[in-house]
C-alpha cells in the first residue's frame, strides 16, 4: 500500500510539472494583444486611421501586421466593398478583426480580442474611459451584462460581457476583466456610427442608452424588465 502510494504521487507530481511547464511554454510563445502593440494612438491602429481613404493601401497594410496572413473581403449586393476581415495566426492570441469601410473612405476598425486582453492592460494603453453604457442581454444558454465602455474624444470603444447570477442584481468589473472587442471609429462620427451595423449584428440605438460617467472599477447595478 505505501508503495502504491509513492507511486501515485509521483505520477501527480509528474503531471503537476508537465501542467506548469506547458502552462509557461504557452506564456512565453504568446504575444501581447494587438491592442496593446499598435503603433499609433488611438484612433489610429496599426498605421489604419478611420477617416482615412483608400481601401488597397489598407489591403496592402493589413498584410505587414503580425499575424494576419490572410485578408478576405465582404461586398454589398451592388457589389460595394463593406469591409476586410481576418484572423490572427498563433502565437497572435486576439481571434480576429475587420476594417469597415463607406466607399473608399474607413469608417471603423474592430479587434476581437475575446478576452486575450484585460482591462488593466487596456487602461494602461488607452487610459479609462469617459463614459459606459450597459445593457442586458441573453445568449442560447446565459444572461450576461454587455458593458460599452466609451472614448468618444479619442474614437475608441471597448465592450466587456459580463455573466449575471440568478437573483443578482449586481456584476462586478475588475482589472482582470476580459475586453471583448475594441473598435476605433472617427471621434467627429463617434455617435453616428454606433447608430449603425458597423460593429454590432443589431445597431445600438445610441438615443436609448443611457451614458453614465466611468467612477472606476467595482459594481455595476442593472435592472432586468
């Protein structure tokens, strides 16, 4: 029985190491956020500013960024071009992005950082935001908060998702909580663009959200109809 138990242990400890040792293989091969490696400010991305004109030269640029290595393209049914999209290769771990385009002229940018980034980092890059919006939502299987945090004089938004618990009013936002996209927009056409699909399935009707100033991290109170 001892023996046995000897044995057993050494196997837990076995996998305890190989655990931590892919644990920090993957840490040390993973890169940081696009977000937080663009090499302009905000609006800017990357060398991609909204406002600016010119679809091929965006085309052109999007293919000397780390981790894209493939750009495809969606078009109206008048054939306009609507917007490029990607996905990022490993060891990028943001999932993917689009440039949003009204003819030639770039009307948005949006990383999905699906929570490859939090919002300490976030905040460390863009600083806090000016203002948040909330609004409740349900998936297939959840109920979950969905959090705009907004930066209208620097055209830039962030949305986190926040799962609710039953009989909760209450969620909780942390410096450890994930971003799941960014979107730079035209700071003169912030509002505008929000009332449109650029960056969600179903526009935001920006005239019924009610904008709060950011107070800092902690409870967000929500009310369910």
């Amino acid at each position: 029985m001892k023996k046995f138990m000897m044995t057993l242990g050494g196997i837990i400890l076995i996998i305890i190491l190989l655990v931590g040792s892919l644990a920090l293989l993957r840490k040390s091969y993973s890169r940081p956020s696009v977000i937080l490696t663009s090499n302009c400010d905000a609006p800017c991305w990357n060398g991609i500013t909204p406002g600016q004109i010119g679809s091929w030269d965006v085309h052109e640029s999007l293919y000397e960024i780390e981790g894209i290595s493939e750009v495809g393209g969606e078009y109206s049914r008048d054939e306009k071009l609507e917007r490029y999209t990607w996905y990022f290769n490993r060891p990028i771990e943001d999932s993917g992005g689009s440039v949003w385009f009204d003819g030639e002229r770039v009307m948005a940018i949006e990383i999905l950082s699906i929570n490859s980034l939090d919002l300490e980092d976030l905040f460390e890059k863009l600083g806090e935001p000016e203002t948040y919006a909330k609004v409740l939502s349900k998936g297939e299987q959840r109920e979950y908060l969905d959090v705009l945090l907004l930066y209208p004089s620097k055209g830039c938004l962030a949305e986190v998702l926040l799962d609710t618990k039953p009989g909760s009013d209450a969620v909780q936002i942390k410096p450890g909580t994930g971003v799941f996209r960014v979107a730079y927009l035209e700071p003169e056409k912030f509002y505008e663009l929000m009332n449109t699909k650029v960056f969600f399935d179903v526009p935001v009707n920006i005239d019924t959200l009610r904008l709060e100033p950011w107070t800092g991290y902690g409870e967000i109170k929500f009310e369910r109809e």
